[in-house]
C-alpha cells in the first residue's frame, strides 16, 4: 500500500512537477495592515473582496483577501499573517488549475 502511495506521488511531482499551488482565504480585523505586508514585503498579488461579519451581534463590513501562493511559501505566509493577527482566519485550498493573472506557471513534464 505504502509503495503504490509513493509511486503515486513520484508520478505527480514528475508530471506536474514541484511547484503546487495553493489559495489562501484570509480573513482578519486588521487585513489592511495583512495586505501591504503581502504586497510590499512579500511581493504577491492580493485580490479583495468586500465582506460581512455573520455574527448576529457583529454586523459589519470587513476585507476578505485572497492569494495564490506555492507549497513552499505556505509557512512563511502564515507565519508572517499570525505574526500581525493571531486571530486571524486562514482557509487553505489546493489549486488544481488557474488561468490569467501574474503567476508564472509551472512546466508540465508529460
């Protein structure tokens, strides 16, 4: 079982090579101060979109930020965010796929 895990893998990082891509939801009272660290610091595209808090008690508008990122960043991204907002919300999503933008795509090998 172990070995058809591995073969699996070898296949994957053969065909679509190293690079996987990730999508990171960050949500966070202080998301402005997030976004120019991303940006300026760290050099990576941001998109926002314009949000409301669900809480009954808490009504009120908040930046939703979203950016593509590497497997390889993904510590130092999330350190960098919890470094300004412990409290911060970070969802993570595998990226299949992407079209457009500024992101240089990785070389499929096969």
């Amino acid at each position: 079982m172990l070995t058809y895990i591995i073969a699996s893998k070898t296949v994957d990082f053969v065909s679509q090579g190293l690079e996987e891509y990730r999508g990171l939801t960050i949500i966070s009272d202080k998301s402005s101060e997030i976004r120019r660290i991303l940006i300026q610091d760290l050099n990576k595209g941001i998109t926002v979109y314009l949000g409301e808090k669900g809480h009954l008690s808490e009504n009120r508008k908040i930046e939703i930020l979203f950016t593509l990122i590497t497997r390889l960043e993904i510590v130092k991204i999330k350190d960098t965010i919890l470094s300004v907002d412990q409290s911060a919300l970070i969802i993570e999503q595998n990226i299949l796929e992407f079209h457009g933008g500024f992101i240089k795509k990785r070389k499929k090998y096969i």
